[in-house]
C-alpha cells in the first residue's frame, strides 16, 4: 500500500487517479477547495485548500507522503510555490502534463520525449513575471512546460512527468470525443471531414489512469509521452466503430479542408479531433509500449461515454462541437454546391 496525496482528485483526470487508488487499495488523501464534485469520494479523507495559499501548503507539509499526485498545476509560480513547500514531504512528485508541450505538436510525425518544446517569447516572459500568471487558454503548452521545469528542478530523478494526448471517457468536460458519440448518435446526416486517413490519438482517461499507477509501483521515473491507441487508428475508422457501437443510422457528409475554414469552422473545437492538412498526430509512443502500456477495445469507451453523456442535462450546453443550426445550415451549402 502506498501513501498518496492528490492535488486535486475529483474533476475527471484527477477523479479517475483517484478511484485507480483506491480500487488498488492504496491509502488515499484528497487536496482541493472542496467545490467540483465534493461527494465523488466520500470515504476518503479531504484536506481543504487552494494550492495558491502558502497556510494551506505548510498543512500538507506537515505529513509525509510516499508520492503526491498533481493533476491541476497550470501556473507556473504556483507551481514552484508547491515545490519550495513540498520538496521534503514526499518522496516521489507526479505530474500531469500534456503534449501540447512540444513545439511541433500536431504539426510533425516522430514527435519523442527528447522533441523540442515549446518556449515563451521575451515580452511574455517578463508579463508572467510581473503578472504572475498568463491566460491558460493562450499559452497552455508554455505554461505546462514551465511547470515541468519547475517540478523537474525541485525532485529530479525522483519526478515522473506524464504527458498525454487528448485525454478521453466518462466525466470528459471537454466534450470533444464525447461530441462525436453524441452527434453519431442521434443519425442523420452528419458533417465529417473528408480527411479520414488522418491518424488520431487519445487515452482513455482510465487508462492513462492505470498506466499512472504501473509506473508508480514499478519505480519509473522521468518524461513520458501517453497516449493511444496503442495501435494506429485512423480518423474513419473511429467515426465507423462510433456507429457501429452505437447502432446508428448517422450518414457520413464528407466536406474538404477548404470548405470548412472558408464556412469559418473551428478546428479542434467546434469539428472535435479535425486538425487540417496533417495525416497523423505524430506523438511517438514506442517508449510507453515497451513498458506495457495498454488501451481499452475503443468500442468500451464509446459506449461508456455515451452511457455517461446520456445521464447529463440535455439541454446543457456542450463546450465542444458544431451547433445544430450552423451544421444544418453546411450540410444544404454542402447539397447546393454539388
């Protein structure tokens, strides 16, 4: 059994950390403000805090910890505030990263733990030293490769930095995979793009969640990219094993690159997982595969997203995905321009 502290624990990564804990019957303490889903765990103990709040800090301090998890560092000075807090109380400091480190993220193949990484501009920097922090909307690579320094510099060897890919599943609040399982669906046609060659990549945050604690009872340490599927799939077949699994009618209309950025369609947000003009989204994991990283059957987790989207407020807006209107109003250009 292993000690562990979760900064965080109970939004969707954190949560799923969290329950891989406690179902590997590991000794768990929760560290949050106590807002996002207060009752998910209600049988582990919960210590009350802002990470930001040096008082709230010291209080973790006070124990040991055999690992601290953190899965909500996106500020840098928060960050090293942990770190000059923490850096006696525990042997070993998870982090959770992101891909979006890398400087060619999405934009080349091959991309490895030793890729380059994404730096702030001069200007930005000194505006994150007077300010303290930037829009993480703007710079999330940046700043997550900041935090990584910050984590890096603190534990070293006894780090484990984790960098996933588009994290995926129940309790998503991104709602982009979980567009396409609820688009596909409710049938009909339905706007795609013709890119369907086009090699994806995401976890299944139960997985990444699993893989977090293997390289925790194995001693792994070090930056690792986590991602799947652990074989190559493309961006079709996904969209084919979404209506299959989902015993859907949906009809599949194709639309190019062109036609979606000159009708001003969003990319990544608004047509979820469609980058344009890439084949393949390039995050190398053979380093992973060699330690035995392994992915669900992709028709279980579209069937339990959707089991999962379908107990939401249907009327609750989605923070992903093509409003109905605006796809209607591309699928008659679509029809007219043929």
């Amino acid at each position: 059994m292993v000690n562990i502290l979760i900064i965080g624990g109970t939004k969707f990564v954190g949560r799923s950390i969290a329950a891989e804990a406690l179902e590997r019957n590991h000794d768990v303490t929760l560290f949050n403000r106590g807002i996002t889903n207060p009752d998910a765990f209600p049988e582990v103990p919960v210590m009350i805090g802002n990470r930001d709040n040096v008082n709230d800090l010291e209080q973790i301090a006070r124990s040991h910890w055999d690992v601290i998890i953190d899965t909500c560092g996106y500020q840098p000075h928060s960050v090293q505030k942990a770190m000059d807090i923490l850096r006696n109380s525990t042997g070993k400091y998870v982090f959770i990263s992101t891909c979006s480190v890398y400087k060619d993220a999405f934009k080349a193949t091959g991309v490895t733990e030793e890729s380059e990484t994404l730096k702030l501009s001069e200007g930005d920097e000194s505006r994150l030293h007077e300010e303290g922090s930037l829009p993480v909307e703007r710079y999330y690579g940046e700043l997550k490769q900041l935090c990584e320094c910050e984590v890096m510099n603190t534990f070293g060897k006894d780090a484990l930095i984790i960098r996933p890919g588009l994290i995926v599943g129940p309790y998503d609040p991104s709602d982009r995979f979980t567009y396409w399982v609820e688009r596909i669906s409710r049938g009909g046609s339905t706007l795609v793009p013709d890119n369907l060659d086009c090699l994806i990549q995401f976890i299944d945050v139960r997985d990444l969640a699993s893989w977090v604690f293997t390289m925790i009872e194995e001693s792994l340490n070090g930056i690792w990219n986590v991602v799947g599927p652990t074989e190559p799939l493309r961006f079709g077949d996904f969209l084919t094993e979404c209506k299959q699994t989902l015993n859907s009618h949906a009809e599949f209309v194709q639309v190019s690159d062109q036609f979606l950025l000159e009708n001003e369609v969003q990319p990544w947000m608004e047509l979820p997982l469609w980058i344009p003009q890439i084949n393949s989204y390039g995050l190398d994991i053979r380093k992973v595969k060699e330690f035995g990283l392994k992915t669900r059957p992709l028709k279980e987790t579209i069937k339990e997203t959707y089991e999962w989207a379908s107990s939401r407020d249907q009327e609750l807006k989605r923070n992903a995905g093509l409003d109905k209107e605006k796809e209607k109003r591309l699928l008659n250009l679509r029809v007219n321009s043929h």
